[in-house]
C-alpha cells in the first residue's frame, strides 16, 4: 500500500463520513452528491489535496489535484475511489484526474531595517556583535533596543 492510500488511520471520524454519506445520499444532483460525498470517499488525507471539479456531458467525475503527487495517489487507488463515489452517484461512469494549476507565490515582504545603534556601538563595524551590544545596552535601560 503506498503511504498515500486511504487507511483505517487516515479516514474521516466513521460518524462523520457516515453522515456526509446520508447527506449525498439525499441530494438529487450526481454532481452534489459526488462531492458531499467525496471526503468520506476518499479519506481525509487525500480529501485534503484533490477537490471536486464538475462531471463532464459523458459523466465522468472531474477531480483536480494539488500536483502531480497527489493526482498520482488518486490514479493508483482510482478503482476504489470510483467504486465508493458510485455508492453516492450511481451514475458516474469513471473519474477524470487533472492537476490542478499551482497558486501563484505570495509576495516577500520588505526587510525590516534595523534600529539605529546606540551612540556607543556605532563605531563597530560588525553589524551581529553590535546588535547584541545594542541589545545588552537596551536591557540594561530597560527599553528595547
């Protein structure tokens, strides 16, 4: 078993995955009920990284991945996954697995520039000892450097 697959240890609270199945059980659209039901279909872990995207006119259930890893995990245990959906959406006919577009990289923010140094550390030219200088002087007075 590979250490992406659904186990005992990574599923959902039983009651909760039961009640995400009644859910599904209840709705009337294949689409809703595939994706109430998909974190009890898949399991926590994998529910964590793949999300349900649409069924297509063929019926087939649309599943984006975050990456290539994780689409991978969905591939190997795709028989078992499509086996439980169909619990939830008889007519779902098989599973189309798309790697989702990675989010764009949020922006750095700016350095913080360091407090000025005390009058009696300026001379030092090294920017750690006179920090800690700094430092041991603020403290001393009771104030932050």
């Amino acid at each position: 078993m590979s250490a992406h697959a659904p186990s005992q240890d990574n599923r959902l609270d039983p009651l909760l995955a039961a009640l995400l199945t009644d859910l599904a059980q209840q709705a009337d659209d294949p689409l809703r009920r595939a994706r109430l039901a998909w974190p009890a279909v898949c399991g926590a872990a994998l529910a964590r990284h793949t999300v349900v995207l649409g069924l297509t006119d063929e019926g087939m259930l649309r599943v984006g991945a975050n990456g290539p890893h994780w689409r991978e995990a969905c591939f190997e245990h795709r028989g078992g996954l499509l086996s439980r959906v169909r619990r939830a959406a008889p007519t779902i006919r098989g599973l189309r697995l798309e790697t989702l577009p990675e989010a764009p990289a949020l922006p750095r923010p700016p350095p913080v520039a360091p407090p000025p140094p005390h009058p009696a550390t300026a001379d030092i030219e090294h920017v750690a000892l006179r920090g800690a200088l700094d430092g041991l002087l603020a403290a001393r007075r009771g104030s932050r450097p």
